[in-house]
C-alpha cells in the first residue's frame, strides 16, 4: 500500500487519513490502543517516504465532516445495501470473539464511502478485499445525485456557469455537449470532461453541475469514484488470510528482525506439498504473493519452477522473500527512530494536513445539505 502511496503522491493530490473512527468498530472495548497506534501509523508513513510537502496526512476524527457527510447519506442508504458487503459477513466469521452486532460495525462501509465521497475522490487506492466497498460508495453517490441533484433553476445555473468559462471554452463546451448527446459520441465527452477539469475560472460547484449538464443529468454534487488497485491487490497475511491486526497475523513495519524471519519462516505454503518431493502451485500458497511484491523476475520464475516440479523445498523459496523483507524494513526502521526522537513534527504535520482537509471536506459538506434542504435562511 505504502509503495502505491509513494507513486501516487507525485502524480495526484493525495489525502492519506489514519482511519480512527473505523479502528473503533472492532476494537470499542479496548480504545487505550488506539492513541499509540495512531501515532504508530503516521510515524510508520513517513519513515517510508510518505511526504507532507506532496499529500495531505491526517486523522479521520479530526475532520468531523466525515462523520456529518456519514449521518446524511445514512438517511438514504438502504439497510440491504450494507448487509451484501462482502467484509460484513467475512469479518463477523473471523472475528467471532467479539461482539459486532453494532450499529458502528453494519455502518463501517458507510463511513469510508462518506471518507471518499468528502473529497469527491476520483480514485480510491484499495486491495482487492476493498473493491465492493467502492462499489457501493459508487451507488450511495448515483443515488444522491439523483435524490437532489435536479436543483432548483438547475438549468440555467449551468448556462450561467458556462458563460463563466470565457466566449471560446463556453462555445467549444456547447459543441461537444450537443455532439454527445444528439450522436453518443463518446470522444466528445472525454473531450468535454478534460476542458472542464482545466477550467480555473468557474467554482468546484460549478465544475460538478456542468459535468451533469454534459451528460443531460442533473448536478453531480457527489462524483462516483474508480477503484484503483495495486499490482498486488491483495497481501495475504502469514496464516493466508488478509493481513490485518484484528486477526493477528502481520509483519510489522517496525518489528524485530528475527522476529520477522522466524514469522517467514514459520507462515504456512501450499498445503499440497506435504513432503519435500511433493510439487506445488504458488498460485495457492500465500509466499507467492510477496514474492509478487519483493521478487525480481528471475527469483520469481525461480520459485514458479521450482514450487512446480519440487525442484526446490518451501524453506528455499522463503530465504529471498526474507532476506528481501529484512532489507527493506532496515532504512524503514532507522529513519523511524528519527521521527520517534522529534513527535512534535509529527503533530505538526498531522495539524496541517487536518486544517487543509477540513477545508476540502467543507466545501463538498456545503453543497450536500443545501442539496438536502439543511440551509435556513
């Protein structure tokens, strides 16, 4: 995850967010972790070249739109809707040491939809286990769009907006309009969408109105974001299942080395190879997947082969995802100690990106109770 975030804090604008409020769904009873995990966390970031100069880092309870923008898109979510999530049942299944009958549990995917949606996020950088969230976080911004989307005047709101953008782009924008919507066609409408994405003269609630007007909707006040998935979409953990704390079965960033090759060493392969001599398919077995992430080619064609034709044991195949760990977590590790020994930067940091992201989440707030009928006069 860390090494998508450090590509793609160069290419996009980046909010990074320690997910307090989502720590308290499985962990209520015991809260005194969280303070130290969270701390943890951001430390963790920046020690492996998160940079606050390129992405905005902060902490999810720190920007209390989320949890408003959360309370009004509850108002329109069916019940059903959070009862298919996929992690729902999966979760409650691993976890059944814990009470998560909770309001706060059912309503976990609403809350990160009302984390992506407070940005209008055009991409949501997820695994694989996350992809159905976004999916539903899609829906919940079709259907509000829909509900209040069709303002008042919507119409000639938009003509005015259009105006806005200057005699040239307003023309070129009407041109590529009519030609999408009386011939479908659809390189007019990517055309017409980047026009308005380099549009510096019209507000951010123009912006959304005109990209409904485009396609002969109504206002899109809540984008509908992609997923946009890692090359290893999902990390499993060293028992095979997603790495998570809540299941006790990861690597910490910061964790002792030994301890980290005893767990490597111990984790669980394909269960096919129960002696040497059997062969294997690491299409199965959980080392393969980090060997997708720290393997080059030729180690990984090394270890496909020789899994395949028993050529090579599992304790082989584990020595260059070991060693590869080991020497990724060292610098990690040293620029850690680094930030520990200075935590007021850290919170300076932390202060900053909270500021700047109440400011953009306040601004999508702004546009979702007046859609809503929340503005008295």
């Amino acid at each position: 995850m860390l090494k998508n975030w450090l590509r793609l804090q160069t290419q996009y604008e980046c909010f990074f967010f320690v997910a307090d409020w989502h720590a308290l769904t499985t962990s209520y009873e015991d809260p005194h972790v969280i303070r130290e995990s969270v701390w943890d966390m951001v430390t963790d970031w920046l020690a492996c070249g998160v940079d606050p100069n390129n992405a905005t880092l902060f902490i999810q309870s720190h920007v209390p739109q989320h949890a408003e923008l959360h309370v009004l898109l509850s108002m329109i979510t069916p019940l059903s809707w959070l009862e298919r999530v996929p992690s729902y049942k999966d979760q409650q299944e691993g976890l059944k040491g814990r009470d998560l009958a909770t309001h706060g549990f059912l309503g976990y995917p609403l809350l990160q939809s009302a984390d992506i949606l407070a940005y209008r996020a055009r991409l949501v950088p997820v695994g694989e286990d996350q992809v159905a969230h976004v999916e539903l976080t899609r829906e919940l911004a079709r259907r509000f769009n829909h509900l209040y989307g069709r303002e008042p005047g919507y119409e000639q709101r938009a003509e005015e907006a259009v105006r806005k953008m200057g005699k040239k782009n307003a023309k070129l924008y009407r041109d590529l309009r009519q030609a999408y919507l009386e011939k479908g066609d659809a390189e007019a409408l990517a055309t017409a969408r980047a026009l308005l994405e380099r549009q510096k003269n019209i507000t951010l609630g123009d912006k959304e109105r005109l990209y409904g007007y485009l396609e002969g909707g109504g206002k899109i006040i809540l984008p509908e974001p992609e997923a946009l998935l890692t090359p290893a979409a999902k990390m499993p953990g060293l028992d095979g299942r997603k790495m998570s704390k809540s299941y006790n079965n990861v690597i910490a960033l910061r964790e002792d080395p030994a301890e980290v090759e005893k767990k490597l060493r111990t984790m669980p392969t394909d269960p096919a190879r129960v002696h040497r001599s059997d062969p294997g398919d690491p299409d199965k077995c959980p080392l393969w997947q980090f060997h997708l992430v720290y393997s080059s080619a030729a180690t990984k064609d090394w270890a496909s082969k020789g899994c395949r034709s028993a050529g090579i044991g599992c304790l082989e195949c584990k020595q260059p995802v070991i060693d590869a760990v080991l020497a990724e977590i060292k610098p990690i590790q040293e620029r850690a100690a680094e930030f520990a020994r200075d935590p007021t930067l850290i919170r300076n940091i932390v202060a900053d990106g909270g500021k700047r992201a109440r400011g953009m989440a306040e601004e999508t707030l702004v546009e979702a109770r007046a859609a809503m009928g929340l503005v008295y006069d």
